[in-house]
C-alpha cells in the first residue's frame, strides 16, 4: 500500500503540482478499505485543496467476498487475496489542478515540463474566445 502510493506521490511530483496527502481516518473511510490515503491537490480558484487520488488498502475484504484465491487449484485452505485501489490519476480532477496551478497572469496555462514531449514541443496552451 505505501509502495503504490509512492507511485501516486511521484506521479504528482513529476507534475510539479502543490498537494498534500491525507491519511484518512477509519471513521471517514466506509466499509471496504482498512487504510486510505488521499491527495489533495491545492486549487486557487476554490481557495483550498481537493481530493484527486485516493488509494485505499482493502485487504480481503473485496476478495473474500469474490472468493479470490490463490494457490493450487483444488487443495484445501487456499489463502484470500488482499486487493489494493488507487484512482493515481482522475483525468478531470487533474486538468483542473494543472490548468488552475499553471494559469498565467495573461490567460495562457503552462505546461508542465513533464508533459511538453505529449504536446509536441508546446508549453503554453492559448486562453480561447468564445464569441
């Protein structure tokens, strides 16, 4: 579980975006997951962070109920996965950080470095009219 938030953690790094990881308490994490982190990614337009990854440790209770296993087919006992979840990246969710967090004074948006070669070569996107 910390391995894959690891992976969410430098995901948002390369991005260059501000957030800030929650553990989230057992009383705000329902039935499924045993321990959940969030990222929150700070959103000047909301003037406060949002949630836009959520990786949750699950352990079997996801597969218990699937009745997932593993081992050799047939033999008795055979132990109950343990499953693991994470959103790394709700494509919405992350547009709207990048776009709020690399706005410029202008109306044009930065791209992050990391993205540049997906933009073949661009690092600005230009404000649009819509008249």
């Amino acid at each position: 579980h910390e391995e894959l938030l690891q992976n969410c953690v430098d995901l948002w790094n390369e991005l260059g975006l501000h957030y800030e990881v929650v553990n989230i308490c057992t009383g705000d994490m329902g039935t499924v997951a045993a321990r959940k982190y969030d990222l929150e990614a700070w959103l000047p337009g909301a003037g406060q962070y949002k949630e836009i990854v959520s990786c949750s440790n699950c352990t079997d209770y996801q597969a218990n109920r699937l009745q997932v296993k593993y081992g050799q087919p047939g033999h008795a006992n055979q132990p109950i996965v343990h499953t693991l979840n994470s959103t790394a990246v709700a494509t919405s969710r992350a547009l709207v950080a990048i776009i709020e967090q690399n706005q410029l004074v202008d109306g044009r948006v930065s791209i992050p470095d990391v993205l540049v070669p997906f933009m073949d070569g661009q690092t600005t996107l230009e404000p649009c009219s819509w008249g």
